[in-house]
C-alpha cells in the first residue's frame, strides 16, 4: 500500500546532531518524532512529567513487591 509520507533528509553538523540527541533523550521521542512535532506545531513533553511518571511507576513496583511477598500494604492516614 502506497504511502502519502514524504522522506525529509538533512544536514547537521556534530554540534546540531548533538542538540538534535540531546533533545530526543530528554524528551524521549525518536529524532524524526521531534522534529515532526517541531514542524506541526504539536506540544513537546515536558521532562518533568516523565520523572512524575518514573516515580509513579517506582511505587507501583513496590507494591507490587509487596504483594507477591505477602507482606501487607500499610495505609497512610492523615
């Protein structure tokens, strides 16, 4: 099936690739998905939502380590 996608190539010299990279790791998104995104006009992620998702996930692990040995899960009261 043929496709509407254009292919977009580029130069960059080392300093732009390296922002280019930096960038992507940051934002966690591929080069092409950054750039796209920059083009469109689509809100980037913002790097502090990831560390909020990362922590969120970390507490999910402990309890679920929790679970699986049997200890029980101590409930916070205010």
């Amino acid at each position: 099936m043929a496709t509407t996608r254009n292919l977009v190539k580029t130069y960059l010299d080392p300093a732009e690739l390296a922002r280019l990279d930096t960038l992507t790791g940051q934002l966690r998104l591929s080069r092409s998905e950054l750039i796209r995104r920059l083009i469109v006009g689509t809100r980037l992620p913002n790097a502090r939502d990831f560390a909020a998702s990362e922590a969120i996930l970390d507490l999910l692990r402990v309890n679920a380590d929790q679970a699986r040995t049997g200890q029980p899960v101590q409930a916070r009261t205010r």
